[in-house]
C-alpha cells in the first residue's frame, strides 16, 4: 500500500480546520465523549484524535468530487439521495433505492472501489477516499451500458424499483467475471432481491450482457 | 440512528485508552459496520463515540508463515472467500466465508466484525423487547416464537450464535490475537466464546477496552478433509438454522481425528466432542456418520417450534462426515 493509499485510509480528509468549521457552523453539540475525557493524558489525547458529531467531507462520485457537510451518523445513500453539497446543490442520484434499509434488500447497491455494496450500510464518512460509482454513473453519456441495454431487450424488471440495484450488481460481477455461468450469475445476484419476481428475465440479461462485453 | 461522533483510530494503543472506562455501548469500534449499524438504526445500541477501526492497515490482510496463516482483522469476508491458500489448505473456512451473507456485505463486513456480531433472535433486536441480554428478566423465546433459536446450550437465553466464519475457526484449532490496555494476548477461537449461563449479556469474553487484531490458523495436514454445511430456510442467503464444520484427517476411510463444531445450534459455537469421539479411529460408513449425528444431539432441548433443528443437524453432521471420505 503506498504511502498516498495509507493517508486516504486514515482519513485526512477530516482536517482540523474542517472540523473546526463544522463547529462554527453550529450543527455539532458534543464532538468527544465526556467519558473518556478522564486524566490529563487521556484528554490530551482526546484533543488529538479529533472526535466529530459533522465534519466537511469530500466523496469521489461517479468521478467527481462532492464536498458535502455530513453528520457522523448520516448514511452513504442518505448523501447519494438528500445531499446537499456545499455549494447548495442537491446531490439528488437517486438511482439507489431506499428500501428495506437494512441492507437485506439491494435496492441501494453502488459500486465502492468498483465493488458492490449497500450503501444504506455504509457511514458517509467511510466511503471518503474511494471511488463511489451509482446507477447514474454505469452509463457512458446517453449511450447505456450493455447490461442496461441487455434489461430492456429481456424486459427484465416488472415495476422497475429494484432495477437500478441489480444493474449495478450485473455490473459488478460481468466487470470480476466477464462469461459467469448460470449458478454465478444467481450467485453474484443473490444480494439483490425483486419483489415481482423478475428473476428469469434477469438472468437471461445478464447472459446475454455477458456475451456483448 | 441517535447521533455519535466519530473518530478515526491512529494507533492500537490510542484505541484502547479512548475505549477504557467507557464500559459496554458508550464507545463502539466500527469495522465493516454491517453488523453495527443495524444495531444502531433499531436502537439496540446507542454510542456517544464510534471509533474507526480502517485507519489501522496493519489490521487487514492475509499472510502465511511455516506455522500457518495469518488473518488480519480487518480483512473482508470476501478477500477471505476468495483467497487461493485458504480455499485449498483451509477449505472449511473458505466455505464458511462464502456462505456469509450477500456478496453487498462480504465486500465490507470484517472477519473480526463477524466474530463479534450480535445476535438476530427477534426479540433481542425489537428494542421494544426487555430481554434477559438487555437486562430485563425473561427470554421471550422460551414461552414466544422460537422457531430459529438455540437447542443446545441455551439455559437462560436462547439466541444462538449467528457466525458462520467462528465454527469453521474452531474447528481448525485457530488462535485470536486480543490487544487491551495491558498488551497482547492470544487465545483459542474456542476460548472466546461464553454461554449464557456464565454471562447473559455477551457472546464472547472480551472485555470493553480490547480489540480483536488478529487470527492465526496453524497449518492443516496433508490428509486433511474439511468442509462447511450450512442450512438455510432457502436458497436465499441467510443465517444458518444449523450448520457443521468438519475438519478429519483422513487415512483411506478411517478417521484418525475429527473436529466437529456446529453453527446456529446454540449461543456459541458448539463443538460436538459427542461426535467427535464416535469418529476417532473408525472405519467411516453411514452406520458411524448417522451414529456421529445421533449422538451430537443426545443433549438437545428443543423449544415449542424448532424441534427440526434436531433432526436437521443431526442429518447434517452424518452428510458432512459421507462427504469427507466420499
């Protein structure tokens, strides 16, 4: 791991002068736990550790940088759907679905450093240093992706809510394994679930998606 | 979810001075999170601080030694699924790791994290639900729905233990590194899981101010045969109703030794010594694999609406043995 990989991952992003902001800005009440502010050492090194409630962070989505204000608790899907960046934009990709919010359904899936995962699961805070990619973001432009493509000539959605989800997740496994078999595709699926019972027609445009790449 | 604030972990040792003192549930350490978070979302748990454990890379990876392997931590349940020399020498918990969850949470749940998740009894996760493990008084599976609870072991609480990754562990005789305030200690896999008789409260015997850093699984033998069964409700990913993981060291058909630890049978992982000692030194057949199976569940206690759980670990041990010596 390079030295520029390590200061990504330990999360320079949270500067003291951000977090110092984000104070100013009134959204944070407690930034350290009183509890562990016991003894001199302890407290000087609580001083350090930097403790936020907010903090000003930067997402690399769909190959862009979002700076965005964000409370600890607050969810990458929260920021994908609801976020408003510090310009005053709405950061609106609201491909990913909230649905079961538990990460049990898949309708949030997003790509995290080209891997698959619930993004209703992840703290907006952890998702800093990689490269987020939502439905909006597999297509190139107005031309679709082949596995979006692929969906449509199978008709593989019924009420479409869940589409977005499995979309990313086709991607994500043809992107690992480019000629899955049946049981890999369901496999490489299993995370996601249509409620209408697409499944059949899923598969088949996974397949097909598969021999186009 | 209730606000915390978060803190990026910079070294073990700042960990476990901002952890002591804090007793369980005031701060939490974040890994992969997927575990936590629904903890957090249904108030089960309410942290003031989270600390974040990813800023420690030399808690993550895989690294092998002439006395076996090495995991770190940090590293996901998909890395570990996928990683050459575990899925050939280790291939129980290869197996194990692959029937986590969803390939959306094997990305980013931890093996640590997996070690140390709660519970998914009903009860316990309603936080309406006053629970013996939330220190109320009563079970509510023992007179309520228990349909996936435990059938051994269970006296007082009866949650069973939602790891898949901790009985392939044990059965390969794996060590777990712990770090707290006083230093390093090292333990058995086996060693770090409790009974709700001896504490209704936790699953495990760390205490609030240690981390898990590592897993060390010593090398396996040549005549080595492991493997990991899991039963499901479906086809759909999910947590085991039961689940074995054999390791046997095989010569022809017999049975020179044999580890049997099953999952989702009970608050912890339960080793089967009963199986095991049927096994030890015979010739395999299905008589002797339905007689291992027999005699891991003479101690079962079923509740109103999970009496199968008996009959399907018991078949599920006797298939696991068929198919090591198949």
């Amino acid at each position: 791991m390079s030295e520029k990989d390590k200061e990504q991952k330990q999360g320079k992003n949270i500067s003291r002068r951000s977090f110092i902001k984000g104070v100013g800005t009134g959204t944070v009440a407690a930034t350290v736990a009183p509890a562990i502010l016991v003894g001199d050492e302890k407290a000087a090194e609580a001083q350090t550790d930097e403790a936020v409630a907010s903090a000003k962070i930067q997402l690399n989505i769909n190959e862009e940088v979002t700076e965005i204000e964000v409370e600890a608790r607050t969810t990458l899907l929260s920021v994908l759907r609801d976020g408003i960046d510090t310009t005053g934009n709405n950061v609106d990709l609201t491909g990913a679905k909230l649905i079961c919010d538990k990460g049990e359904c898949g309708g949030c899936t997003v790509l995290v450093d080209g891997k698959p995962v619930y993004a209703c699961m992840m703290l907006a805070m952890d998702a800093q240093g990689k490269q987020i990619t939502t439905v909006e973001g597999i297509a190139n432009g107005d031309d679709l992706h082949p596995v979006q493509e692929a969906f449509i000539k199978h008709d593989a959605l019924m009420c479409g809510f869940c589409t977005p989800g499995f979309v990313v997740s086709s991607v994500a496994l043809l992107n690992e394994n480019n000629k899955p078999t049946i049981a890999e595709i369901k496999e490489g699926l299993s995370g996601n679930t249509c409620r209408c019972g697409t499944y059949p027609f899923i598969f088949d445009a996974v397949e097909t998606a598969s021999q186009e790449m | 979810m209730d606000k915390f604030s978060y803190v990026n972990a910079t070294s073990l040792k700042q960990v476990t001075s901002l952890l002591s003192d804090s007793g369980w549930g005031e701060v939490m350490l974040i890994a992969g999170g997927t575990d936590l978070l629904s903890e957090l979302k249904e108030y089960i748990e309410t942290p003031k601080t989270l600390i974040n454990l990813k800023t420690l890379p030399e808690m993550e990876g895989i690294s092998s030694d002439a006395a076996g392997i090495k995991i770190g931590a940090l590293t996901t349940i998909a890395d570990i699924a996928m990683h050459p020399t575990i899925q050939h020498h280790y291939t129980v918990l290869a197996q194990a790791a692959t029937s986590v969850a969803t390939p959306q949470i094997r990305n980013v749940g931890t093996i640590g994290g997996n070690l140390c998740q709660r519970p998914r009894c009903w009860y316990y996760r309603d936080e309406t639900v006053n629970c013996i493990k939330k220190g109320g008084d009563l079970c509510y599976a023992v007179d309520g729905l228990s349909k996936y609870h435990a059938i051994l072991g269970g006296d007082p609480v009866y949650i069973v233990h939602p790891s898949d990754i901790a009985p392939a562990l044990i059965a390969l005789n794996a060590s777990m590194k712990i770090t707290g305030p006083e230093g390093e200690k090292t333990m058995k896999v086996e060693e770090f899981f409790t009974l709700p008789s001896d504490n209704p409260f936790r699953e495990n015997v760390l205490q609030p101010n240690e981390i898990v850093v590592e897993i060390q699984i010593p090398n396996t033998k040549p005549n080595t045969k492991s493997l990991y069964l899991k039963a499901r409700e479906k086809g759909a990913p999910d947590f085991a109703l039961a689940s074995v993981a054999g390791v046997f060291e095989m010569a022809g058909r017999t049975c020179q030794s044999a580890n049997i630890v099953l999952g989702g049978v009970a608050p912890k992982p339960w080793r089967s010594t009963e199986a095991e000692n049927v096994l030890t030194g015979k010739m395999v057949d299905k008589a002797v694999s339905m007689k291992a199976g027999e005699e891991a569940v003479q101690k079962a206690r079923p509740l109103n609406d999970n009496e199968y759980k008996v009959t399907l670990t018991q078949n599920l041990i006797s298939r696991a043995v068929m198919m090591a010596v198949s």
